[in-house]
C-alpha cells in the first residue's frame, strides 16, 4: 500500500472512532470525543471559548470518563445549567454507551 492510501486509511479509521455529540444549551456547536476503551484519548469542541475549551481537551486526556465526570458534572455557565464542560460529560457517557463499553 502507497503513503497516500496508508494515509486515507488511517483517516478513515480515526473518522469511525471518532463520536460526535451536538450539546444543548451552550455555546459549542459539536463535541467530537475520541475514547480508548473508559479512557479520553481525544476531544475536540466546535465554538465555544475556543482557549478554555481547548484547555480541558488537554487537561483530560488520559483520564477515564469516570474521572472526567467527577470534575465536571454538574458544572453551570453563568445563569445556564449547563456548561461546554457539562455537555462533555454528556458526550463522553454517550460515546462510551455507543462502543459498548
């Protein structure tokens, strides 16, 4: 197999692991999460604050869902009831409820 193919492979295989999760009631758009078993391996949010956000994309990686939600559960936005960091733990639950896990 070629670089480009092995390329688009690889893409291919990232794109069916990857979990996408529209949150409500903030200002992200999407939340792309990426697990390895109960383990964050990658997140990625669409809008929101784009510093704060990217932030705890790096703060979580390498804990588990578990973990993450003990953090962030229940985390509010000003007078919303939720949060981007809410809706993460949404995101994660039904990530990992879709791999089974």
């Amino acid at each position: 197999m070629n670089t480009a193919a092995a390329a688009a492979v690889r893409r291919e295989t990232k794109e069916k692991d990857m979990h996408t999760y529209t949150p409500h009631g903030v200002c992200s758009r999407a939340i792309h999460v990426e697990l390895d078993g109960d383990t964050v391996s990658h997140v990625d949010f669409v809008g929101g604050c784009d510093g704060n956000l990217k932030a705890i994309s790096k703060l979580i990686q390498g804990m588990t869902v578990d973990q993450v939600a003990e953090q962030l559960e229940g985390n509010t936005c000003g007078r919303r009831s939720t949060s981007c960091a809410d809706q993460l733990v949404h995101a994660l639950r039904e990530a990992q409820g879709a791999q089974g896990v």
